[in-house]
C-alpha cells in the first residue's frame, strides 16, 4: 500500500526527548524516506540537531486555543493541545499519523492499517480493549465510575459522564486522518471549549472520545496490536522472528508499543518466549535492539545508561 502523502507526526520537550528519538529511530528503520514531522515543545539544541538530520519538519508551535492560565501553562502541553492542529503545523499533506513520544513502530504494516481505515472520512483509532487487558477484569468500579465516566464528568458535568462513561476509552496517543475527515473542525471545537472549564491531563482524548461517542463521527476502531499497552498486558516474544506479539494465539505482531505511564517507561518486564522460557528486558525500542537482533545484554543501570544517550 502506497503511503505517498503520509506525515507522521510527534512531539516532546527536552526531558522526552530519549523516548521521541526513539520513535524517530523506529519509524526511520522500516522507511528511512518517511516524512515526520517533530512538535518542538522545548527541546535542547542539541536535540533538536540530531533531529534536523533526520526528520522532514521540526516546529515550534505557538499555542492553538486560548484558555485562563496559559500563560502559566508548560509547554509541553501543547503536545496535547496541538493535535487537532496538525495541518496548520504541517500544512500539505494528504493523511496524518500522529505516534506519541512514548511509542515506538514495530511493524509498518501497522501504519499501512491505519491509513487504509482512515481512508478519506474515518478517524483510525485504538480502543484500550484487548482480551488480554487486565483492567478487563478487575472488580467493577463503585457505581460504574471508570477512568472513562471521571474524565467525562471532568470535562462535561454529571450528565455527559452518565450517558457516555460506559464507552471504553479510546486512546489518542495513535491515529490517523484525512486533511479532508470532517474530526479535525469538530476536535479543535470541543477542546476549546473544555479548556475554559478545565486543563486536566486526558483533556484531548476525552474531547475527542465525545466527538466520536456523542457526535457520532465516522470511526474505525482497529485491533489492541496496533497501539498495545503492556501495562496493561506484557507481550510474549518470538525469538524465532525476534518480534514482540499478542500474548495470547494467533500472536499477531505488535505494530506500536506504547509505554504509556510513567511504570511502563521504566519497567522491566518478564515475557514468556513462544519457543519456550522467559525473557527478561525492558520495552524501550534502543533497550530492546540487542534481545531483537539474538544478543541480549544485561539490563542494568550500565545498559539503561546507554540507552538515554543521544
């Protein structure tokens, strides 16, 4: 499938930058001709030289919506202000990936997936619903109040939370679409006006899970593979391929792993090898190259040390 037109878009200030570089890494193993296009959003120089050798687009956004207390607001918030305005700062392009700083490409079929779902009017987006999903079966919360029906009753009141915090969250740390998809107008919309009522941290995946539950927004929901979350779940390993997959059969190859939290940036997780044994590591991309390539190395404060350095 072809992806001329495509921009994939990132961001991070100076403290994420070791996760955004690896993102880069990623994305550039599978297609060195790939355009990205990097969100500025306090980057060091000499971060943001490594990145001019090796992206399309390096920008330093201004602020898209006003809201109170922005002048007091960190920068690095933008990243998530900033997204329902990725044409603005990448004007030209036909389709947009964003891929948060805390997520890496495994497999580009996954990318080839969320462009054919977006298609012309469709966002491409991930559920956090997975059969291995742990939060799947946990206790039910008190009166059905999930992370979910919070984050509405945040953003919109009582009501909105009620009616729609029963939906499962979908997770915009991954999506595609269309410079044409009506989604980019409605975002831009509902975030601005969430903002005057408050800055809380999920405030544009919660206003964007309202423009798809509530407006009814054209969706397509792919597969937990292409934006796994292994605090949710760790993956198993293929020695054989040297990929990660699904821990559960057919173990479908993961496309993105997203270490979103904080635990999951820093963890070292035991996986079970589908050839039988375990393998211990962290899901870092630069700390995962040497399990990848059939050396494994010692994750300890040495090779964690290596593996932050630009």
């Amino acid at each position: 499938m072809s992806t001329a037109g495509l921009l994939i878009s990132s961001g991070a200030d100076d403290g994420y930058f070791p996760l955004l570089r690896d993102t880069v890494m990623s994305i550039l193993a599978h297609r060195r001709d790939a355009a990205i296009g990097i969100l500025d959003l306090g980057l060091v120089p000499e971060q943001r030289d490594w990145l001019a050798e090796r992206v399309r687009h390096l920008v330093r956004p201004d602020w898209d919506i006003d809201f109170p207390g922005r002048v007091h607001t960190p920068e690095a918030r933008k990243a998530q202000l900033s997204r329902p305005f990725l044409r603005r700062h990448f004007p030209g392009y036909e389709t947009y990936l964003w891929v948060d700083a805390d997520a890496w490409l495994q497999d580009w079929r996954a990318v080839e997936l969320y462009i054919a779902a977006a298609g012309r009017d469709k966002i491409a987006i991930t559920p956090e619903i997975d059969r291995a999903y742990k939060r799947h079966y946990k206790r039910p919360k008190l009166f059905g109040r999930t992370l979910s029906w919070k984050c509405y009753r945040e953003a919109f009141g009582w009501r909105t939370a009620e009616r729609l915090g029963r939906n499962p969250i979908v997770n915009c740390g991954v999506f595609a679409l269309h410079r044409d998809a009506p989604h980019w107008e409605a975002w831009a919309r509902v975030i601005g006006q969430v903002a005057q009522r408050t800055r809380f941290f999920y405030i544009e995946q919660t206003a964007l899970n309202y423009v798809i539950f509530a407006e009814h927004l054209p969706v397509n929901f792919l597969p937990a593979y292409c934006n796994w979350m292994p605090g949710d779940a760790a993956p198993a390993f293929d020695g054989a391929r040297g990929l990660f997959v699904e821990p559960y059969a057919p173990h479908e190859v993961i496309g993105v792993m997203h270490l979103a939290g904080e635990a999951a940036k820093s963890h070292t997780f035991r996986l079970r090898r589908l050839d039988g044994g375990e393998v211990v590591t962290s899901l870092r991309y630069s700390e995962t190259r040497a399990l990848v390539s059939g050396h494994p190395q010692p994750l300890g404060s040495e090779a964690r040390a290596v593996g932050e350095r630009f």
